[in-house]
C-alpha cells in the first residue's frame, strides 16, 4: 500500500508539474485578484477537472471516449476556439484596478476557462489515460483505490500552493510589471497550444 501512495505521489507530481495553460492561468489568478479567496473558482474548478479526469482515467471510461472520432475532433475546435479567444483577453489585460480584475477574470471566466482547458484538451487527457490509467492497472482493489487518491490528492494541493505562490509573487509586485509580463507568456502558451491542436487535427 506505502508502494502505491509513493507511486501514485510521484507520477501526478511529475504529471502536473510541466509550465501548461491550466498552471499558468492558475498561478496568474492567485497574482491577479485583488484577495485571494477570489481565485478560489479557478482552483477549485482545476482541481475538479483533474479530479474528474483521474477517476474516469483508473476506470477506464475515458478511453472509449477518444475512440469516436467526432468527439474528439469537436472537443479540439471548441478548445481551439476557446484558447485563441482567452489568449487575446489574457494578452490584453492589465492589473491596474479591482474593477479590471473582476471584469477581466469574474469567478465565471475563471470557472469557464479552468474547466475548457482541463477537459476540452485531448491531448491532456491522453496524458492521464496513457501515464496515470496505464500506471493504475497494475493495482487492484485497496491498493487501486490509494494509488487513485493520492494522484488526486496532489493534483487539490498543487492548485491550492500554485495560487499561494502566485498571491505572494503578486504581493511584491507593486509595479504590475511582473503580473503583466505574466499574461503575455499565459497568452503565447495559450495560443502555441491552440496551434499545436490545429496541427494535430
């Protein structure tokens, strides 16, 4: 069971950690807003997504999904669409006022956008089938269910640190420069990929 939890620790880990749109974009959030129980929805909402996409990865469910063609091909253009329209407003915003914050990033853009890049991205959940679903199957019963949970587990706190950290790097930052430096590399991950997923069609 110990052998489970460490497996299941290590592979999220390593499976979260890499720079993508969703870290980013939370990272952002937590610099972003004016206090930090306003970046909750984008956390939450991460780490739902996540938690969803683990579940469906050890079950399985998942893989049928990839199967029919048309799904993912419309999973792809609406995450394709999403990313270019969330790339222009994250390039173009600017962490002047409050009022800027909420109109820019409202807890519903925030919800909207951490729940499209989380779940209307094939290729993030190829990831979570290929590496954490693969991984899963050579557990089985209590030992399944540990690996399962801490996979999760790190994937809540990661979100939770990430939108700590971004909240102090935002506090030092009385400038603004380094938040809206920030949204420009958000912006570019967005739209490098939107193109990769173009490409991949």
């Amino acid at each position: 069971m110990i052998s489970a939890a460490i497996h299941g620790f290590i592979l999220a880990f390593g499976l979260i950690l890499p720079l993508g749109v969703q870290n980013v974009f939370v990272f952002n959030q937590g610099a972003l807003q004016p206090k930090w129980p306003k970046a909750l929805p984008v956390v939450i909402t991460a780490a739902l997504c996540d938690t969803l996409l683990i579940s469906l990865a050890v079950l399985g469910i998942s893989a049928v999904v990839l199967e029919i063609s048309f799904l993912k091909i419309a999973l792809s253009v609406i995450g394709i669409a999403f990313l270019l329209y969330m790339g222009y407003v994250t390039w173009k915003s600017k962490p002047s006022t409050e009022e800027n914050n909420v109109q820019l990033f409202s807890a519903r853009k925030q919800i909207t956008f951490a729940a499209s890049v989380s779940l209307l991205n094939p290729h993030a959940i190829m990831d979570t089938i290929g590496v954490i679903g693969t991984s899963s199957l050579t557990y089985t019963g209590i030992e399944k269910a540990i690996f399962t949970i801490v996979c999760i587990f790190v994937s809540w706190l990661w979100f939770f640190g990430l939108s700590i950290v971004g909240r102090l790097v935002g506090k030092l930052d009385h400038s603004g420069k380094f938040i809206i430096t920030l949204n420009k590399i958000s912006a570019v991950i967005m739209w490098g990929t939107a193109v990769y997923l173009l490409l991949s069609l």
